[in-house]
C-alpha cells in the first residue's frame, strides 16, 4: 500500500495563495478618494456656487424670479470648477508619476479608466444634489424678502439640470483621459470652448452643433425640441470621442 505524503506531512510550508482580483467596489472607492483628495477645489466649487447663487438674490431685476432660473444659476456656478477636479482625477497618476504603481496593482487598464469614470459620475451627481440644496437656500431667502417666486420647476427641468452637470463633467473626464496632463488639459478645458464660442459668433454651424455654450444650454434649459441632433453631435465631439481616443491612448500607452 502507498502512502501519500502531503507538504505539510514533510514539514513543508504550502505557497500561499496569489491575491485574487482587487474587486471593482474598492477600486471606485480609490478613485473616490482621489477625487476628494482635492478638498481646497472642491470648497472652491461650494463657495463659488453659494456665491453666484447671491446674484439673483441681491439683484431680482436682473434674473427671471423663478424656481428654474435658481437652477440654472446653480448649474453654472457648479460647472465652473467640477471639471478639473474629474480631469485630476484622470492625470494625477501621469503628472505624479505613480501610474506605474497603479496598473501594477490593476493591470487591466480598463477597470481602472471605468472605476474612475464611475467615480466621476457619483461626483457629478453629489454636486448636482448640492447645487439643488443650494438653490433651495437661495429661493428661502427670495421667498424671505417677501418677493413672489414662480414656482415652475418641473421634472423635465430638473432633468436637464443634471444632465447639463454631468455633461460637464464627462467632457472633463475626455480632456484628461485624451490629454494625460493635468495643466495641459485643464488649459484645454477652458480655451477650447471659449474658443469655438467665439467662433460660434461667426458661424451658425459651430454655434448650433459644437459650440457647447450653446448645445449644452439647451440641456439645461430643457429644450430638446429640433435640437435633439445638435446636442447628439455636440456630446460627440466633446465627450464621446475624445474619451474614446484617451481610452485607447492609456490602454496603449508605455508606462516604463
């Protein structure tokens, strides 16, 4: 008869294991802790919404008295600056120099890259809640004054509102994604449309289908009527293909 001797019969230790995946949870949540890494860019975003939100308080004649139009503030206000944080969020590990550690530690690039995406959109969905409480304060001290508010705020209208917050958001998250530089692509993202704004002065094509002061405006102003292929093109130049082409360039690019 054979006996059969197990490693730990012969005094022999068995290998330990290989660490199993790091599960998709946890790498959200590091990405959530990047995000929020930048506390003085994200006071900044609070402060200067609660400030713009100010305007159309202290100066009713200049803005519609109006649940919506608070809104609309807000959304501004909330655009300004959430971006760059979505784009360092994107470029830290390149600007940094530890993106060696972080696709050692996850080496399928896209978990990564859809982690931070995930992560980006519970950003943009938290400020949006923010904007919104926000304007509630705004329109409490409207209402304070004794002023009359037009209560026309509609589903439709709060809506466009997040959409408009997370488009924003998402055409951050290209330009860092595409560009894998934190100053070269936080520059980008305020020259670029600032630059096809003024060209949109020139031109009725870029105005009504690239320019996003425009397109993104309808968004937000809920008004999709003839503009649904404008905008569709819009978030394409902006959001869709420049991500597309920053997916590609991470997965491929050397990060010896």
């Amino acid at each position: 008869m054979t006996t059969s001797l197990s490693p730990r019969t012969l005094g022999i230790h068995a290998a330990p294991s290989a660490p199993g995946p790091i599960g998709f949870s946890r790498l959200v949540r590091v990405e959530w802790a990047k995000a929020t890494a930048a506390r003085w860019l994200l006071a900044l975003v609070a402060l200067s919404t609660a400030g713009m939100m100010l305007v159309p308080v202290l100066a009713p004649t200049t803005f519609d008295q109006t649940f919506a139009s608070y809104l609309r503030v807000a959304a501004l206000a909330v655009t300004i600056l959430l971006p760059v944080v979505a784009i360092l969020m994107f470029t830290g590990e390149w600007s940094q120099r530890s993106v060696m550690t972080t696709f050692t530690q996850e080496p399928r690039r896209i978990r990564v890259l859809n982690a931070k995406l995930a992560a980006s959109m519970v950003l943009g969905g938290g400020a949006a809640v923010f904007g919104g409480v926000v304007t509630a304060a705004g329109l409490g001290l409207a209402a304070a004054s004794g002023r009359p508010l037009e209560a026309n705020l509609t589903v439709g209208a709060t809506t466009g509102y997040l959409l408009f917050v997370l488009l924003n958001v998402l055409a951050g998250v290209a330009f860092g994604a595409l560009l894998q530089s934190s100053a070269t692509a936080i520059a980008a993202s305020f020259a670029f449309p600032a630059a096809f704004a003024l060209l949109g002065t020139a031109s009725t094509l870029v105005a009504d289908w690239i320019d996003m002061s425009t397109t993104f405006n309808w968004v937000l102003e809920n008004n999709w009527g003839g503009h649904v292929p404008q905008i569709s093109v819009s978030v394409l130049f902006w959001v869709a293909v420049p991500l597309a082409a920053g997916v590609v360039r991470t997965i491929r690019r050397d990060v010896g």
